[in-house]
C-alpha cells in the first residue's frame, strides 16, 4: 500500500533538488528582529 501526504505550505522556494525518486524543496523564510538602533529588520534563511 502507498502511503501519500499532503502539505500547504507558503513561502519563497529556495532550492529544488532531485534525490532519487523525490524531489527535495527547500523554503526560504523570513525572521524579523530589532537592529542596534531600535528598527525592525527581516533575515531571511
């Protein structure tokens, strides 16, 4: 019996990979912080 599952998930792509019969997708992600002076900045990784 094959087994499937199923995910929504919402942001940047980052990199698509083939590893055998699979594909590997990696999703880039925002992180907002606070920079020396006080600001809002976003890092993405």
């Amino acid at each position: 019996m094959s087994q499937c599952a199923e995910f929504h998930i919402i942001g940047r792509v980052g990199q698509l990979k083939k590893v055998g019969t699979t594909l590997r997708v990696t999703i880039a992600a925002s992180y907002p912080y606070k920079d020396e002076r006080g600001d809002w900045q976003d890092r993405t990784r």
